[in-house]
C-alpha cells in the first residue's frame, strides 16, 4: 500500500463464506462479549492459556506479534475454538513506532496508515472480527504550527481511507480513544468523525479517556454518553498519571476508588451500557509489567463482569 491505494491501487480482499456466515449470526441478535487482550502477556505465545483461564475467555483481541510468532497464536485460537479481534501493528514490524494518525507530517502518517492496512489484510487472512487503531496522534505540547482545524482535517483525511479499506475487507474498523492531544480531546471532535464516518465503530478505551480528562479537565461520563452509540467494544483497565507512567495498563480492581484519582469504571460502564444499540466486546486490557497476582486480577474481572451483567 502507497498513498495512492485510496484511488483503488489496493489489491482487493476476499472475505471467507464461513467467515460471513459465522458474523451475520453473531450481529443477527444484541449481546455484550467478554475478551481479554494479549497485551496482558504482550508477546508470550506460552501465557495464553493461563490468559484464558484469567475469566474462562472465549475471545481474544490480538495485537503486537511479529510475523514468526503471529502463526503460533493463531494456531493456538484454532485448536482453542476461539474468536478474536486484531489490535494494529499486526503483524508488529521491528520499526514499528507510536501510531501518528492525524500526524501533520505525510511520511509519519501513512507509515501509521500502512500499519493500519497490514493489520486488515492480517484480519482477512485469519478472519478476524474487527480491526483497531488509534486516534488521534498524541502531542505533548501545543505547537505553534498546528491548529485545531489542521487536525481534524486530518482524521477525516486518515478516516476516509480506513472507511475504504474496511469496506473492501468487510472487516469492522473502530477507532480507539488516544491522548493527550492539545488539539484533538474534547468530545464534539470525536462525534464530528463518528458521524462523517458511519462505516466506523469506536471502542472506548478507560484509562485513556481517563488520563485524557485529567489532562484536559473534561466530563469523562459526558464523553462516553455522546459516544455511546457509537460505541462496539470497551477496553477495560485503570490509570492515574503517576501508575500509568510507571506501569501503563493497570488491572480493574473494586479498590482502585475515583477519590483517590482512579477512573470511575463502574460509572462508566454503567452511562455506555445506558445508551447502548448494538452489541458490544468488553475486553480486560492489562500490562505485563503491573505486579499483580492472579487472584487480584480475577477480583477485577469478575467485578467488571458483575457491573456489565447488572445493567
């Protein structure tokens, strides 16, 4: 893929009938999923049964393996009678950097892009139901030659591509929450693509909606209720600034409380799940790095699995 694959230089996609089968039955009726995200043992292909045992998963989200490991994992989702998700880079190349979707510079944009494109025709290939990407690019600190409108711009420029790519795949493509961006943070941007892009879907990622409200000062339930309906999978984990610098995705636990600078999950699961239309993927998206033992993830996830299934 080069830049010119928006004016239908791409090669086409093929999508498997036993693929198209299987997903007409599962979007055929409303129901909430429970995954887990390999991120929890990052490239570790010997972890993922003991991931699985976390919740008694069914349903994988999949990203950041390379292309001699990718096989292995996809191998063990067979065997396992699993369904999966893709989260981009897949496969993860050894250059791989941040993701720069709305990037003003070309080159570090469509290398995001072209990353994006590879983890469709990877999702094609394995027949994976939905694809992931973030947006927008994070930028630290205002910078004197960007504007708010250039931004945007961009994520229409970088949705109208991925609208296009994920139709010729048939595969979903929902944008993820990404921050801080001085430029790109507050709700009515993000309902501005959803709305532009109807082909797109928008998974709700907690602990960056949560570092993006403290950064910004926004309304976090005010966010995911614009964006509910939008809304087809969330990423569970916590954050505050000082844990997610040192330890990035920390597990959802019912100790972690929001007077202590935690994210609300209860309250925000509670206000997406209220607005809901669709069927939705909760996937529990942890770090391997977090000391945490087995039971106390497994608090978590039962305590998150109790809050969905109240609503």
């Amino acid at each position: 893929m080069r830049k010119g694959a928006g004016s239908g230089e791409t090669e086409g996609f093929s999508w498997p009938r036993s693929v198209i089968l299987q997903k007409a039955v599962i979007e055929c009726c409303y129901m909430i999923e429970f995954s887990i995200s390999t991120s929890f043992i990052r490239a570790d292909v010997s972890g993922l049964r003991q991931l699985m045992s976390l919740g008694d998963f069914r349903k994988l989200e999949i990203g950041f393996y390379d292309e001699e490991t990718l096989p292995l994992v996809m191998d063990f989702a067979t065997q396992e009678g699993l369904r999966y998700g893709f989260h981009d880079p897949l496969p993860r190349l050894p250059h791989d950097t941040y993701p720069f979707l709305t990037d003003p510079d070309d080159e570090k944009r469509w290398r995001t892009l072209d990353s994006m494109y590879r983890t469709l025709q990877t999702a094609v290939h394995y027949g994976a139901e939905y694809v992931i990407g973030h947006i927008p690019s994070v930028i630290w600190e205002p910078q004197v030659s960007l504007t708010e409108e250039r931004i945007i711009e961009l994520a229409h420029n970088s949705c109208d591509q991925l609208t296009l790519w994920s139709e010729e795949a048939g595969i979903p493509f929902a944008l993820e929450n990404v921050g801080p961006n001085p430029y790109f943070f507050q709700v009515d941007a993000f309902v501005e693509v959803m709305e532009a892009h109807p082909g797109l879907e928008f998974c709700l990622d907690i602990g960056h909606l949560h570092l993006m409200s403290v950064y910004a000062g926004f309304d976090s339930l005010d966010f995911v209720t614009k964006l509910a309906t939008y809304t087809s999978i969330i990423h569970v984990y916590n954050a505050t600034p000082e844990m997610y610098r040192k330890y990035h995705h920390v597990p959802a636990h019912p100790s972690q409380r929001p007077e202590n600078g935690w994210a609300d999950i209860p309250a925000i699961l509670e206000c997406v799940l209220a607005y809901q239309k669709a069927s939705m993927t909760v996937v529990f998206e942890y770090s391997p790095q977090y000391p945490a033992d087995a039971a106390f993830t497994k608090e978590g996830i039962e305590w998150v699995k109790g809050v969905v299934t109240e609503e």
